[in-house]
C-alpha cells in the first residue's frame, strides 16, 4: 500500500475513532447505545463525513510533511540523504589489521 494512503488511512480511523466515540457520549446522553433511535444513530453516521474534514486540510496543506502535497518530494530527498550516507560511512569502515607472529 501507498505509504501516503497508508498514513491518511491512518490519520483517518484515529478521528473517526475519538468522534465516535464523543458522538455516542453526546448523542445518547447518558444512554446506552444499544438502546438508540435510527435518529440517534442518524447523527452519530454524521461522524464519518466530519471526520474527513481534519484529513483533506492535512492534505491539502502544502507544508505537512505527513502526507501534505510536498510529502513525495520530501521523502524522495531524505532516501537521497540516506542513501549517500551509506555510501560515505561504507567508504570509512576500518579496515583491521593483522598482526604476524612474533
């Protein structure tokens, strides 16, 4: 899976989870769940398309290094930086010497 897809998924069931959550609370009053009109529930639904709204402004952000619209370019630089990294300390690594008998 597309690791920009993979962190909006993400970023998604965490608000869907926590508004869920609050909706029941706020919805029922006090009430238990399994006790809910289809009104009741009605409004609790409404969670799934607000809990989009903090995900879109995240993506549409263009300085949010999660998965804003510089996320791609910022992660092709930092595989960039790594990649020379390996390079440099590979080219460095000691090389042990050997002691012949005395």
């Amino acid at each position: 899976m597309n690791p920009k897809f993979q962190s909006m998924l993400d970023s998604y069931v965490r608000n869907l989870a926590g508004q869920v959550a609050a909706a029941v609370v706020l919805v029922g009053q006090g009430a238990n769940p399994a006790s809910f009109t289809s009104s009741q529930w009605a409004d609790v639904s409404n969670v799934l398309w607000t809990t989009l709204i903090p995900v879109a402004l995240r993506y549409i952000n263009k300085k949010d290094p999660a998965f804003g619209l510089i996320a791609k370019p910022l992660l092709e630089g930092a595989k960039k930086e790594t990649a020379k990294a390996i390079k440099k300390t590979a080219k460095k690594a000691p090389v042990k010497k050997t002691t012949k008998g005395k």
